[in-house]
C-alpha cells in the first residue's frame, strides 16, 4: 500500500453523526473483492438521486471538494457493519485521512490496514477544523504523520495520538502482507532448516 508521511490537502465538512459503513458503501456495491472501483459508489445514497444524476448539495458534489483528501466528521464515524469495502470506497475516491471525535474499532483498524490515517481528535478541535473545512478549496489542512500534528490554514497545529506500530506500518506503507515480507529471510531460513530436520514434512 502506499506510504502516509505528510499530506496537505482539501478538507470536507461532514458534521453528521454516526456515519456508518452502509452510508459510506451502500450493500450492493459488496460483491467485488477488488479494492478499487468503489470510489464512484462512495456515499452513493447520498451523493446520487434514484435517477443517478448528482444531489448537488452533498458536500463531496460540490466543485470546492470533489478532489477532497481529507474528511471532518461528526462522532462515531464508521460504525456498523464490518464491511473493509467501507476503507476500500474512500481510498479509491482520494481519502487518505479522516479526523473525528471517535471511530467504530472494525472501522478504525480497517482504515489502517488499507493506507488511511484515522485521526482521533476532542470536540473542541474537531470543531475548529470543521470550521475550516467549511470554507470550500481555501479549506486545506496538512496532516504529518511523522510530527503527529493536523495543521490548519491559519498555522494552528494541533497534536494527535496514534499508536506506535500502526504509526510504523502507515509510514513504510506496510499492510499485512508487507509485514510478512519482511520477514522473508527468516522464512526462509526456517523452511531450509525444516527441510533438512523434517524431509518428510
């Protein structure tokens, strides 16, 4: 997957609450197993009317965020189903981050494994950066992964939590197919040796 190191980008406002993985990936776009592709389904009921033609309205429609990067959401976003299409349909749209009061875990995890960063954030701050989001393309944020900081257009830097592991794995761009190939030499040298201990096995 690729790397997060530093991104400044545009930021959306979705102050909705409890924005769950149906809203974000409607059930019947689930029959892939492709990661991409979904981008143009991402918030499908919202986005489109019954005929698919745009509801001009919904925040990523407008011209100001239709290349945006980043999303500020409202509490509780990705809850619901387990459903990793959910990551899958942002990604492939052009989301790299999304900054909140609180995630669903499965969600949370998810955006992790796939490239996204998800940033937990207190009210207070999420409420600033919502404010900014809200004033269309000047609204664009830089979000260090290194630093741990969200910076906003008037300079504020605000700190972030993120665990360690999962800070390591986003800045080398490794999902957990490229956490098991870095161990490939030691793999490697265990089916030597077990070859040779156990030629039967």
């Amino acid at each position: 997957m690729d790397k997060f190191t530093k991104l400044t980008g545009i930021a959306a406002p979705m102050p909705l609450l409890n924005i769950d993985t149906d809203m974000i990936i409607p059930k019947n776009f689930l029959k892939t197993i492709k990661r991409s592709g979904l981008g143009v389904n991402l918030f499908d009921e919202m986005r489109y009317n019954l005929d698919g033609s745009e509801i001009e309205s919904f925040v990523l429609n407008q011209p100001a965020y239709r290349k945006a990067e980043i999303i500020v959401a409202g509490d509780n976003f990705g809850c619901g189903s387990s459903r990793e299409h959910a990551p899958w349909a942002l990604l492939d749209f052009g989301i790299r981050c999304v900054i909140s009061t609180s995630f669903a875990d499965i969600f949370f995890n998810n955006c992790f494994k796939n490239g996204i960063l998800p940033i937990v954030m207190p009210k207070d701050v999420v409420d600033a950066l919502m404010k900014d989001a809200e004033n269309g393309a000047n609204a664009r944020l830089t979000v260090d992964l290194e630093e741990q900081t969200v910076t906003a257009p008037d300079g504020t830097a605000y700190p972030f939590e993120v665990d360690a592991f999962k800070k390591h794995c986003l800045l080398n761009g490794l999902d957990d197919i490229g956490l098991t190939l870095e161990k490939a030499a030691s793999i490697d040298a265990y089916e030597a040796k077990l070859a040779q201990s156990q030629p039967w096995a």
